[in-house]
C-alpha cells in the first residue's frame, strides 16, 4: 500500500460520526481500528471483529496516521 492509498478507504463526512474519520462505506472509526492495534490485536482479528472491513482498509488506517503525524510535533510525557 503506497503513502497516499489511505485516501480511497477512509472518509470524514460530518453526516457520519460527526465527521471522525472512517473506514470508508462504514462507521468504523479509524480511532477504534487503531486502538485495537495498540491493544497487540492483529489485523486478522480486527477483520474478524469487523466483518464489514478488509485487511486493506486495516492498512488504510494505519497509513492514515502516519500521515497525519509526519512532519508534526507530538509532544509526550517520555522519560528523559
């Protein structure tokens, strides 16, 4: 999946979800996607959690967050 491939599965439409963004098609939020795989779930088990979406849109959203973090200062509480 290419840097810019996100932008065919995930939309924000403020009719849905009051505009977070989602896995195209759906209202699975990329937030919540995300969150699973934070949580150690694997792609695998996203998609089974979610029949609706596919391993591509997983990767959608992942993408997504890279993007909208590079070349952004995210400041953290890491010990120094």
């Amino acid at each position: 999946m290419d840097n810019d491939s996100w932008r065919e599965r995930i939309s924000s439409n403020p009719d849905v979800c009051h505009g977070t963004p989602c896995i195209r098609g759906t209202r699975v939020m990329v937030w919540l996607i995300l969150q699973y795989l934070s949580n150690g779930d694997t792609v695998e088990e996203v998609v089974a959690a979610h029949p609706g979406i596919a391993r591509e849109d997983v990767l959608a959203c992942m993408g997504y967050a890279a993007d909208r973090t590079r070349d952004r200062l995210i400041v953290t509480d890491a010990a120094t």
